[in-house]
C-alpha cells in the first residue's frame, strides 16, 4: 500500500470507472453483481453515461494520448449500445 494520498483526478477515474460498470448493468448488458440478474433501466443508463461525459470531461488533458484514447473508445462504445437499446 502506498502512503501517498489518493490525487482527486484518480480519484475521479475511479468513479468513472465505477460508473460505467453501473451503465452497463442499467442497459441490461452487464448483471447486477449483488442478484446475478438483469434489470435494464434506460433512464438510469443515460443519466450513468452522461455522467461519465462530464467526469472524462475533468480529467481528459491530464490523461496520457493512450489513456485518452481507452476513455474516449468507453464513452462511445457506451452511447452506441445506449444508443442501440433506445
């Protein structure tokens, strides 16, 4: 374990992260890991998707060109299969 803090852009990573685990699973295209079942709910996906617009949005200039790239391939990929259910 590390004894430096956590930076707030890592932290904003992982919340991206977190949350668009929880958009797959609000598409119905990832399982809720609690239940081991799917419960899509398109609304609740958008809000997820759109808020992993505004958290890539904060740390994209800090990222490097690859991790840029990772961000910028989730957030579409997200949206087309959104996109695709709607």
């Amino acid at each position: 374990m590390s004894d430096t803090p956590l930076d707030i852009h890592q932290y904003i990573a992982l919340m991206l992260d977190q949350t668009a685990s929880l958009a797959w699973q609000k598409m119905g295209l990832h399982p809720d890991p609690v239940t081991g079942t799917t419960h899509p709910d398109l609304a609740q996906a958008k809000v997820a998707i759109d808020l992993c617009g505004h958290l890539a949005g904060l740390i994209h200039a800090r990222l490097e060109p690859a991790d840029q790239r990772q961000i910028d391939n989730l957030l579409n990929d997200l949206r087309v299969n959104y996109m695709q259910r709607t």
